[in-house]
C-alpha cells in the first residue's frame, strides 16, 4: 500500500521522489519573506516544510525542524533583507538545525543578499562584508546557493560552494511590453551599470541607452549627486534601470534631471525594494510615472509608494529549483 502511494505520488510531482521512490525535495522558510515562500511551493506543488521559529525573551532565536530531513534535498528560501542582521543569524541557525537533522543537502535561495553592497575596501580599514557573509554562510553548512540579481556578479566568488546566479529581466522586460511604450530609451542610473542596461535594452527590441553621471561623496553614505546625462532622451521614453532601489536618491534626482532635459515620461524599473528611509516620499514627489519592482523583498503597506507596480519572481526561482534537484542547466532559463 505504501508503495503505490509513493508511486502515484511520483507520477504526480516528479519532485517528490528520486530514483529509488524514495521523498528528497523539502522546501523550508524563514520569517523574511513567507508570502514569496508559499508562492514557489504552489508553482512546484510542494508544501512548506514545517519548522518553528520564535524568539526567547532576551533575543536568542529557537530553530526546531519538525518533520523529517533525513537524506532529503532541502531548500530554504530567506532574502536577507531588512532587518538584515536578524534574517542572517536566522538563516544560519536553520542552516544548522537542517544539517544536524542529517539534510543531505541544503540549497539557499537568497532573493535578496544584504551586504551585497560591501564588496570592496573603498577606504582604510573598512571591512568586505559581503565576503564575510559568504564565509558564514558556507561554514555554516551550505552545499548551494540560488542567488537572484546580485548586485556585483564577482560575489559569486566570494562563497566556496556552487552558485547559480539569476535574474529577474525576463519578468520586468515581458511587463514594459505590455505597456506599449514607444520611443523608449534604457537609462543606467551609473557607469557601473551599463552591462545591465545594455542587456535590458537589448530585450526591449535593442533600445538605445543613456547613461547618468552620478557621484558620491566618499564620506557619505546614501548620498548621490546626479551631474550629467550621456545620450539622447529629448521627447523618448526613458526606464531608468537598476538592481535596487534603497533611499531612491539615484532615482529620483536622476528622473528629475531627465524630465528636465526633455524626456516624455521617466519610468524605473528594479529587481529589489529595499526603500528604506525618506525613499516613499521621494518616489511620491518624483517625476516617475511608475515604479517596477519584484517581490524579492517583502514590501510593508507603510513603505509603499502610490505609484509602485510589484511583479513575482515565484515562477522564476520554482523553476530553478526544479532544475537544480533534476540536474537540468539553469543557465538555458535565459537563453
């Protein structure tokens, strides 16, 4: 009777079952971003493992597993957004607990890495955060990691197992061409993002780009000054293009100076919204139109601006998790 069920089972969701009949795929999350959680399961038709995550009175987290890993091919999805600190400690610990419950292995998949931004000495005694965070993570127990839009594609060095980098374009590409837009011309809100720019105008019928010349002060953070723009945006549509919003500095001051040269209408499009500090208000104020952003990173209703569109990355990353547990190439998603 057990093996017939197993069967059918098999028969119905490939993923429930290896070679031998045997249930390996299990899929767990943490606490930063469970709506994105629940929605990759319902694309693979897999339930969320069960696990329990609460707090002690002084802080300390407990991580307890209640269902049986043993020999399976865990997941863990958990961005490590904002509050960064605690969804990092978090992911350890149940990295820990799903190791110790003999996990054969364990695959992260980060929507979002905090402190992708610190990859670099910029000055004197600064620390590379990112690769700390990498070094953590990997000693921790981690055998995978499924990483989605990384700000700097060279932190994939920075960890010692496999990583498999995606990218959420296709989604936010297919949205602009059901808008309809004409004239349009794809805007790096930097020189470091030219690559991706071209990438994205290449999608959208190979449009022209532009380029915004941005300075920042070296001893200010979250600050930008928007110099210059290189190209031509007189009477075009510009989508300005980038991996994340934060304080929507960049954004916002480059989409001023674009509607003040003569742009017809400013759109922004990014992977991750982090909007964190006076970023609703000044995404309210601005001249955009609109605001394209995933749900990589939860979005509470206080930090939402009026103007913002949210698309999912859940097909996206179902899909490579399918492919990772059948040992598919994730790379041919985007070709």
């Amino acid at each position: 009777m057990v093996e017939t069920l197993i069967k059918k089972q098999t028969s119905e969701n490939p993923l429930l079952a290896d070679m031998n009949g045997k249930r390996v795929v299990k899929i767990f999350s943490g606490r930063a971003n469970t709506l994105l959680a629940k929605e990759i399961c319902d694309h693979l038709n897999l339930p969320l493992g069960k696990i329990n995550i609460s707090p002690f009175s002084d802080g300390e987290l407990y991580v307890q597993i209640q269902e049986s890993v043993r020999g399976c091919d865990v997941f863990v999805i958990q961005p490590t957004c904002p509050p960064v600190n605690e969804n990092i400690m978090e992911l350890l610990i149940m990295i820990d607990a799903l190791k110790r419950a003999s996990a054969e292995k364990i695959t992260l998949v980060i929507p979002y890495y905090g402190y992708g931004r610190q990859d670099r000495k910029a000055a004197g005694r600064e620390a590379i955060t990112a690769k700390l965070v990498a070094d953590l993570l990997c000693q921790a127990g981690t055998t995978r990691i499924l990483a989605l839009d990384l700000h700097a594609t060279q932190l994939m060095g920075f960890f010692d197992v496999l990583v498999d980098h995606l990218f959420a374009t296709p989604v936010l590409v297919d949205h602009i061409h059901s808008l309809g837009l004409k004239d349009i011309v794809v805007v790096s809100p930097d020189v470091g993002g030219v690559t991706r720019a071209r990438a994205f105008a290449k999608k959208l019928n190979d449009a022209p780009i532009a380029i915004l010349d941005k300075r920042r002060p070296v001893d200010k953070h979250n600050t930008v000054e928007v110099i210059n723009i290189i190209g031509e945006i007189k009477g075009k549509t510009c989508i300005i293009v980038d991996d994340m919003i934060d304080t929507a500095g960049t954004i916002t001051q480059g989409a001023e100076l674009l509607a003040k040269e003569g742009a017809k209408e400013v759109l922004a499009c990014s992977t991750h919204a982090v909007l964190s500090g006076p970023a609703k208000e000044r995404i309210d104020k601005s001249p955009l139109t609109t605001l394209i952003v995933t749900n990589s990173i939860p979005i509470p209703q206080e930090r939402r601006p009026k103007k913002i569109t949210v698309l999912s990355v859940a097909n996206i990353l179902a899909e490579a998790i399918k492919r990772i547990h059948l040992d598919d190439s994730v790379s041919e998603m985007f070709e």
